[in-house]
C-alpha cells in the first residue's frame, strides 16, 4: 500500500479521505494478504434472481474459493433446501461477499469495505438481481448504511445500487446463528432467520413488485412563501384538500423551554409544499386553517400538537379536526428502533420506503437551524412535510383493520398526553431544596467515613467512590479480592453493586458498603431532585411522555425525539 501512496502523492493524513471506492485494490489493507483465493470471484448463476451477500470468505471459503461452504454456509443450505424443496434453488442465487479476501476471520475496517465497494456495484449492475440477501452487519452498512441487524433484519428495502433498483433485504449471520445455536431447541435467532428466508422467498416468487426509489427531485414542489398576503391566498388553496401534511422547525424540543421559539412551518401535499419562515402576525391565519381544513398528517404528532397548543392556548385545534401521526403508523407497523438507527425517524422512514435517506438531502445544521440559511431551512421544512404526506399514504395501505383500530387509539392518547404535557406538574421548590440539603448532608457523610479508611488515606489524595478505575484499584490490587463478575468485551474486573454486595456480605468489607450508599444517594439526588429543578420552568415540570418508543406499549419518560 505505501508504495501506491508515494507514487501517487497521497498524504499518509489523508489516507481516510482518499476515494478507496474509485482506487479499490491498490489501496486495500488485504491487498497484499498470502491467502488461496485473492479477490474472491463471486459464484453462481449469472443471471439471478436472489443475490446473497455475505461479510467476507472464511477458512474454508479461502480454501475452496466459493462463497458459504464453510459450517455457517451449511446453516444457509439446509434453510434454502427447505425452502425450495426439490427445485435446484442454486439456478436462482449468486453469492458474493462484501469484502472478497480473507483475513483471519477479522471483521472488515469500513476502508477495506469502500475498497470493495466498485467491484460488487459493478457485478450486481451486471447481473441485475431482484432482490439482495445481506447477512450481517457489514453487507447492512455497505448497502443500506445500517449498524444493528436487529433493528433491519427481516424489513424489504427498496434500494437502488449503481445505476439498478432493487430489493434489499437483511437478515441475521447464519454463521451467528450457528453461535447462538441451543441443544435441544431452535434459538430465537435461529426462528427468525429461518422466517425471514421463508417470507423473504415468498415475497420474491409469489408477491413481487419493482421497487420504486426516489432519486431525483427530492426538493421539487417546494414553494417559498414571502410575505402575509402570499400565505394567506396559498393556504386558501390548501383549505380543500381532503389531506394536508405540515411540520414545524423549532430552536428548542418544547415550546416552555428558555429561547423556545418557532422559526418556520411548512403545509401540503407531495405535489405542491408551502414553507414560509413564522411570524406572530400569522398566528390567526393559522388558527383558522387549522381549524378549517381538512385531516392533517404529522410525523411525531405530539410535538406539533404540544407547540400549536402553547401557541394558541386553546384546545379546540386538538378537538375540533383530525390528525394523523406517520410516527405512529410506522410504531404499529414494527416497533423496532434505536437510538443509534432511529427507526421510526422521518430520515430512516424514507429510506425504508423510497430508497433514501432524507437527512443527507438537506444542507442545514439540524442542531442548530439558526446557524443555517433561512431558505436552506424553508426548504429542508418543505421536504419533510412532503415525504411526510407520501409517508402516510404508504403506511396506511399497509395497515390492517385491526391495526387501524390500535392506530385510532393512539392519536386519541397522544391528544390527551399532549394536553397533560402541555399543563404541567407543579413543582414544590421548598420540598426539593429540603431534598437536596438532606441528601447532600449524607454523601458528605459517607464521603468523610470513605475518606477515614486506612487503605485510603494511605494510596489517594483524592478518592472517588464513582471512579471505575479507582475502585477496580482498591478492590482488586489493594485489597485483593477476586474477580467475581466479568463487564465489556474485554472481561474486565466488575465493580457493580451485585459484586459490592458480595464484597460487604462475603468479605466484610467496609468499603463496599459504603459506595452503595454513595451511589444511592447521588442517584437520589441528581436523577429525582436536581434534574427536575433544572428541567422545571416557574415552578412547573412539563414532562415528556413516549408513547412510539417502548416494546411493552407503556409509557415511558424523558426527552426522546426521533
């Protein structure tokens, strides 16, 4: 690698920048490998219907020079021999992985990834499959740009690589399945991948469509409104649609919060979208369109609802015309989600939809929308209140008649939650300064008793009983007790308080005893009084309630927002 570097001018800095998808080999870190099977040819038909993806060869895989021969390979044989009975399933499917060299069965570093990246767009270009297999992280994030295959696993999604369109469906590692695999009965995983295949088959032999992706156009339909007389003749028009979707950019999640303000909105349909940057003088030309028109669609409804709610200081928005929630709809459709993949995110909602991801098509700071250019926030509003009108429609065709009533449901409880939201819990700052008092006074008490501990006093002069590194130090060097828990990848000495437990009651440890209780209190008092000081304005505490982001339907807490 370091000679192609030198020969072509390449700084060793800019190694991460350098296009590894446009110089592919000569670049690659396995380039130079002593290995059976360099570059790895992909196997099977020329003409496939499947196209399975791996991550990259294994031993075994190195050795013969194909694809899935190896133990995880049988897991995907016997799968698909059930599946197509006595029909030669290998006529249908080609098999490639996403990094072609084998390397110790080392998981591919996302350079070596975009270093292969040429070579399989070119041969699916070629070969043009229906549908793609991914198994496993690494094919996830080299065609969708996923990172939890559990949070992607079984979903059909369009995409388009290249310059060809088509399905792209992720599924557990057979050879993960081989490691979670239980004695006497099929593991979980092992049902879903098999249910995955079977449902992945049935839709590509039995209810296939083309898939249909978005890549051009992305901000078409999106109209700049200027001024109040432009607003209020384009929200004349929009009144007699049967279904509107509209969206809101704020400087803060809730409109309570301090420097909280709207900075614009946009209204419409998927054909035509009008954003227009928020002035109080169009407060009554809102009011009353709102009102007036038709359903409207939101994605995270409850937000929209709790700002016009502030806004307008009347329920009758809430109560007197009906909307829709795209967040819920996709919740029922499949619960799943994350902080890291954002699932039920407007941005991953279109991808999973229409092929993209809506994030990457905006050139604003989302974090900070004031920073940005007020017509490159007019226009970011705009597409989201566009994909959120298609969004809609997609979803609602996918929901069944039970599901429908769920869905009902819901807007009904995220009405009332945003009205409960929106009142607020009334704070007693007597009682919280009388709790803060109260646990501080014990944490300086045990902070003094820790402190007086002879191995202590000997080896700090500063103690932290929070301190990981200083409590695997006292319990495990200093006062040499045994390793009875394991934490992380790396096995590591467990300090938790199942071990501190057993250290007090097994060791008569002191020590131990006393970090409990440290612990205990500063979560008292940093998680139940000094964060709800902090997050209550004049005296009221307006909570947020999830209702989209738990797998038992219960409410949870906090200040989640996808």
């Amino acid at each position: 690698m370091g000679f192609f570097f030198a020969d072509e001018k390449i700084k060793k800095k800019d190694k991460n920048l350098v296009a590894a998808k446009e110089y592919s080999c000569k670049v690659c870190p396995r380039n130079s490998l002593g290995i059976r099977s360099p570059k790895m040819p992909p196997s099977g038909t020329n003409k496939p219907v499947i196209y399975i993806l791996g991550e990259s060869p294994g031993k075994n895989e190195d050795y013969l020079g194909r694809q899935f021969v190896g133990d995880s390979g049988d897991v995907l044989h016997n799968v698909l021999k059930e599946v197509f009975e006595d029909t030669d399933y290998n006529k249908f499917i080609r098999y490639n992985n996403s990094v072609r060299c084998f390397n110790n069965n080392i998981k591919p570093t996302p350079f070596e990834i975009d270093c292969c990246y040429k070579s399989l767009v070119e041969d699916i270009e070629k070969t043009q499959p229906q549908a793609i297999f991914t198994f496993g992280d690494t094919p996830l994030k080299t065609l969708l740009g996923g990172k939890m295959i559990s949070m992607w696993r079984g979903r059909i999604v369009p995409a388009k690589i290249g310059n060809h369109e088509c399905w792209v469906i992720p599924m557990y590692h057979p050879a993960y399945i081989l490691r979670n695999r239980e004695k006497k009965n099929m593991s979980e995983y092992e049902k879903c991948f098999v249910m995955d295949i079977y449902n992945a088959c049935d839709f590509i032999f039995n209810d296939y469509y083309k898939p249909s992706v978005i890549d051009s156009g992305f901000t078409d339909n999106v109209t700049i409104l200027k001024d109040k007389m432009e607003v209020f003749n384009q929200l004349n028009v929009l009144r007699d649609k049967p279904y509107v979707a509209l969206d809101i950019e704020t400087t803060e999640l809730k409109p309570y919060e301090k420097d909280a303000r709207l900075i614009s909105i946009s209204i419409g349909t998927d054909e035509k979208v009008y954003a227009f940057k928020w002035d109080d003088d169009y407060k009554d030309l809102l009011h009353k369109f709102l009102l007036r028109s038709g359903e409207k669609i939101a994605h995270n409804l409850k937000f929209e609802l709790e700002w016009f709610l502030h806004l307008f200081g009347s329920q009758d928005i809430l109560r007197e015309t009906k909307w829709h929630d795209t967040m819920a709809q996709a919740y029922l459709l499949d619960e799943r989600t994350s902080k890291d993949e954002g699932m039920l995110s407007l941005d991953r909602l279109t991808q999973l939809y229409f092929g993209f991801n809506l994030k990457e098509k905006s050139n604003v700071d989302r974090k900070n929308l004031l920073k940005s250019d007020m017509k490159d926030v007019l226009i970011y509003n705009g597409m989201d209140s566009k994909y959120t009108y298609k969004l809609f429609f997609e979803q609602q065709k996918r929901l069944d008649k039970q599901l429908k009533i769920c869905y009902n449901n819901l807007i009904k409880t995220t009405v009332t939650l945003t009205v409960v939201q929106n009142k607020g819990i009334v704070i007693d700052n007597n009682e919280i300064k009388v709790l803060q008092k109260k646990y501080q006074k014990e944490l300086d008490r045990i902070t003094k008793e820790i402190n007086e501990i002879k191995e202590v006093k000997q080896f700090w002069k500063e103690f932290n009983p929070l301190s990981p590194d200083h409590l695997v130090t006292i319990f495990k060097d200093i006062y040499k007790l045994p390793k009875l828990k394991e934490t992380g990848k790396k096995k590591e000495y467990a300090v938790d308080n199942e071990v501190l437990k057993k250290f007090m009651n097994e060791y008569d440890n002191k020590l131990a005893k006393l970090v409990m209780e440290f612990r205990d209190y500063t979560k008292r008092k940093s998680t139940y009084v000094d964060a709800v000081e902090a997050a209550s304005i004049n005296g009221i505490l307006n909570p947020q309630f999830n209702l989209l982001f738990t797998g038992t339907g219960r409410l949870s807490g906090g200040k989640s927002q996808e």
